[in-house]
C-alpha cells in the first residue's frame, strides 16, 4: 500500500475507530471492484456476506471483508456459513483482510476450505488469490484517494451515495 493511501486510511480509522473503519473499507472495496469492470455488485452493511461482485466474462465472487491492526482476525461460524450459501449460488467464497499497518496491503483467500476461529493473517497467503488482488488493489487505492475527502466528512453515508450513483 503507497504511504499516501496508508496516511489517509489512518486517519479514517483515528477519527471514526475501528467497527466504522471496517465498514468505510468494505464500502470502499466494492467501488473498488465497480472501477475495476465488475458489473453486478451487492454491498451490504449489515447482515449476510459483505460483498457479491460478478464480473462479465462469468466470475463471481462472495466477499467477507475484515480489517484489523493486529496479526490475527476473527472468522465466525456465521462467515463461514454465508460464504457457503453464496457458494451455491456459484460465487467462489473470498475473505478479503486488511491489516492496517504500513507495508501491508489487501490478501484476498480462497475462503472455501478456512476454519472459522482466530486466524494469523500470515497463514492466509497460502490461500490468495493474486491475479483478483493485482486487479483490485489499484482500484481500492483510487477510491480511497478519490472520496477521502467526502468521507471524512459524511462517513458511510457519503460512501453509499457514491455505490448508488454509480449503479
């Protein structure tokens, strides 16, 4: 992650703490997967899994989105078992983290074979989903540098108006 994007996400997790912070990334990350071609994109902020993008050529992909300051997440039971749901609709099951630290960025996991629990970030890489992260992390990069402003003032709300004008 460039420092610029580091500096900003810092102070969006400073000034509103970590729950809305999470919230602000899962938002961020589906105008992410808009910027990057996906057409059909469902971001919920409140129950089910995080988000549903499906792109043109046939790809779906259910994402559950966990952000942290820590070494670890936690993956509930109830994660687990939206990701299967979505499965069965044919979108492959994704956990998306990001550690908010200063050299780290997005892992996207293979989440159909993860345990829920306690989970070390690091173990995730044996999951990832390099070419999904080489096509979205630029694009969650540039709607952050793109609405930063707007969300510092208005928060999720402001972040909702933007997934909405845009479809």
């Amino acid at each position: 992650m460039k420092t610029e994007i580091y500096d900003m996400l810092e102070k969006l997790h400073n000034k509103y703490g970590a729950q809305e912070f999470g919230k602000l990334c899962q938002k961020f990350l589906a105008i992410g997967f808009q910027m990057a071609g996906y057409s059909h994109i469902v971001e919920r902020g409140v129950q089910g899994v995080d988000v549903d993008a499906a792109g043109e050529s046939g790809e779906k992909y259910a994402v559950e989105v966990k952000t942290t300051v820590r070494k670890s997440i936690k993956f509930e039971q109830k994660d687990v078992d939206g990701l299967q749901k979505r499965k069965e609709d044919g979108y492959q099951p994704v956990l998306a983290v990001l550690r908010l630290d200063r050299f780290s960025d997005w892992i996207f996991a293979k989440a159909d074979t993860i345990k829920s629990g306690s989970i070390c970030i690091d173990l995730l890489r044996a999951y990832r989903l390099h070419e999904l992260e080489r096509c979205i992390c630029p694009f969650f990069d540039k709607a952050v540098k793109e609405y930063f402003e707007g969300t510092m003032r208005e928060a999720q709300r402001y972040l909702d108006n933007i997934l909405r004008q845009k479809g």
